[in-house]
C-alpha cells in the first residue's frame, strides 16, 4: 500500500526541491558556468535517518533537441539534510550559451533508513534515469548568470508498504519495506520564479509542528493544477522555493489540529510571498 504524504510527521528538500542550478559567466566565448544543486519535496522525515540517492549523471536539453552533459560521475546525497528551500551542490560545469528546456537525470543506488535502523535498498536497479521539462525554461548568454532548481518529490517516488490505518503513518513499526522507486523531479529556470513562506498555528495562535503544506497551480500549461509541497518544521514554518508566477492556492493539513485553504497566494518573479495559515 502507497503511503500518502500527509503521512509525514517531521520536515524534510526534497524539494528534494532536488536542485538548484547556478550559471556564471565563462571567460570562453558563448559557454556559461552551470553548478548543480539538490534539494527535496516532502517525505516522511519523522521515521527516517537516511535518504540516500546516487547521481550519477545529469544532462540539459538545448530546444534543437540536442544534450549537454553537466555532471558524470558519482554523487551520493542525503536529501534528509536539504528541506524547506535548502539545497546541496552536486557540480559545476561549463555549457553553451542558449536556451534548456528540459533535462535527463540517471541515478544509481537508492536507500532509505528508518529511525529503528531498518534499511530498504535498491541497489542498481537498471540505473533510474527520468526526463523532465523545464518550465520556465533557461536561458543562458555569454557574461550572464541564471538559476536552474531540479526538485525531487520523494513522497510521489516511493511507494511504501506495511499496515496502515488511514492516510498517516503513526507508528515506524507500520513501516514493513518499500516496494518501488520511481522518481519524480520538477525542473525550473530558478531566477524566473518566486516562494512562499510562512507558519501553520492553530486556532489559539499555538505552532503546529510537521503540517503538509501543498501549493496547487498550473504552471505548465497543460490544463492540469500542478502540486508543489514541503512539510512544516517544528515549529510551524515553512518555505517553498521555485515557484512560476502566478496565482496558487495554498493547504496546510495536520493530523490532529484540522487543515484550512488560503486561496489566491500571488507569486511573481524573485519575490517571496508570505502566508500564515491558521488550521483548525
């Protein structure tokens, strides 16, 4: 059975945002300096010690369909340690000039460990390589600098088994192992886009530890409200980074204390927005 991601009781990066890129002018004509970064989207980070993903090599998609590798090698991250907005470097690299709108990701061994030292593995298995979009696209010039944010939803990545009673994990004995992993990255051009931030409190006014926190918009397009989320820390805040412009709608749900929906959460460009939100 899949856990839902309400069953986090801790904060985690993943988005796994999974990553920022940074880009720096290069002193070679039309090249530009790409360092790659990773942070992670909600897990249940309350039950595990240890995330562990190897990258082992990362490739940006120019629009004429052709691929620029930036990193090949051996990366292993602990997306435990890169939630709420923080993220990891992985590489530096130089590119061409031009616009990326999409990217391929290969990684190798993949393990998470439980707080009770149960450690599920899945070691090698045919290297899990994703493609993924980028919206808003990149574009980088000769002499200029821009933001490219790979993020991981490692709750949408794995699907967990054990015994469980409704949609929240109360108990790390409900956890038994974990039957797949695909992963699910989101990719944008970080310099066009903005975050939110904020507390979840209760009715009293009181901080409201690890509450799911979801924004919903449709940034791509495609009809489809698009569904980026983190989980508060203990004390209530929270912060959500790479988000396209736009109007979103934000939900905070608890286990105990309620949820409650603030609509029409206004992000623009390299600005962050900040929300409260007040569950009961």
């Amino acid at each position: 059975m899949k856990t839902n991601v309400k069953t986090m009781l801790k904060t985690l990066f993943l988005i796994l945002v999974i990553g920022s890129f940074m880009t720096a002018c290069n002193k070679k004509d039309d090249q530009a300096k790409v360092a790659v970064q990773l942070t992670d989207d909600p897990f249940p980070m309350g039950f595990v010690a240890e995330a562990n993903i190897q990258v082992t090599k990362i490739e940006l998609k120019k629009t004429d369909g052709s691929y620029v590798t930036v990193f090949e090698g051996s990366k292993t991250v602990n997306m435990v340690d890169y939630t709420n907005g923080s993220t990891t470097e992985v590489a530096v690299n130089s590119v061409p000039e031009g616009t990326y709108n999409g990217a391929r990701i290969t990684m190798g061994d993949v393990s998470v460990k439980l707080n009770n030292n149960n450690t599920f593995n899945f070691n090698g298995s045919a290297n899990h390589q994703v493609e993924v979009g980028i919206t808003p696209s990149l574009e980088v010039s000769n002499g200029d600098e821009g933001d490219l944010l790979f993020d991981l939803d490692l709750s949408d990545s794995f699907d967990f088994s054990g015994n469980f009673m409704g949609s929240w994990i109360s108990n790390i004995a409900q956890i038994t192992g974990i039957d797949n992993f695909e992963p699910d990255f989101r990719a944008v051009a970080l310099d066009q886009t903005g975050s939110v931030s904020g507390q979840v409190v209760d009715a009293n006014g009181n901080p409201v530890a690890y509450a799911y926190v979801e924004v919903k918009y449709d940034y791509n397009g495609d009809g489809v409200p698009d569904s980026v989320s983190t989980i508060a820390k203990a004390d209530g805040t929270f912060k959500i980074i790479g988000l396209p412009q736009g109007a979103y709608e934000l939900k905070a749900e608890t286990e105990n204390n309620g949820d409650a929906t603030v609509g029409s959460v206004n992000v623009s460009v390299q600005h962050n927005t900040t929300v409260n939100v007040s569950v009961q």
